[in-house]
C-alpha cells in the first residue's frame, strides 16, 4: 500500500521555512504526522521523517547546511549539487 506523504511534506516545508532546523526538532515537530503514517508501516515515526527529508532533499525542495548554522533550511533546485556534465560516477 503507498503512503500519502502530502500532509508529512507539507508540515516539513512550513517547519523548515521557519529557519534553520535540526533532525531532531523536526522529528519532535512532526510526531503527530509520522506516528500515524508509522501505524501503517514497519519503521519507527523518526525513520520516516528521515526518509522525507532526503526526498524532499533530492527534489530540491530543502538542503542541508553545516555553515553558519547546522541544519535544514529551504533549498531551490540552483542550489543543489550537480555532477559534471562529463562524469562517469
């Protein structure tokens, strides 16, 4: 069965465009959401807050920064790493 994650995103991009956030204040902060999205699945409610943001991450909606604060913050897709255009890897 999929998951309707629309409800978890959303909560992470307002949580997010608030300023720069922490793993750990984001998976407090979206308790409610991935708890019942977690009944439903077999891993823990913090793994599927981690599974979003990495896909949230990989659509370019936030990033994650280590300087000067460490965190999420809002990403756009002309911020995100590209490879090379002539690499192999």
């Amino acid at each position: 069965m999929a998951h309707d994650y629309t409800r978890l995103d959303a909560a992470i991009i307002s949580r997010v465009g608030e300023g720069v956030v922490s793993f750990a204040a984001l998976s407090a902060a979206m308790a409610e959401h991935s708890d019942a999205l977690a009944k439903s699945d077999p891993a823990p409610a913090w793994q599927i807050v981690a599974r979003r943001l990495q896909s949230l991450r990989r659509a370019g909606r936030i990033r994650h920064q280590r300087k000067p604060n460490q965190g999420w913050v809002l990403g756009s897709l002309s911020t995100t790493r590209k490879r090379p255009s002539g690499s192999l890897g």
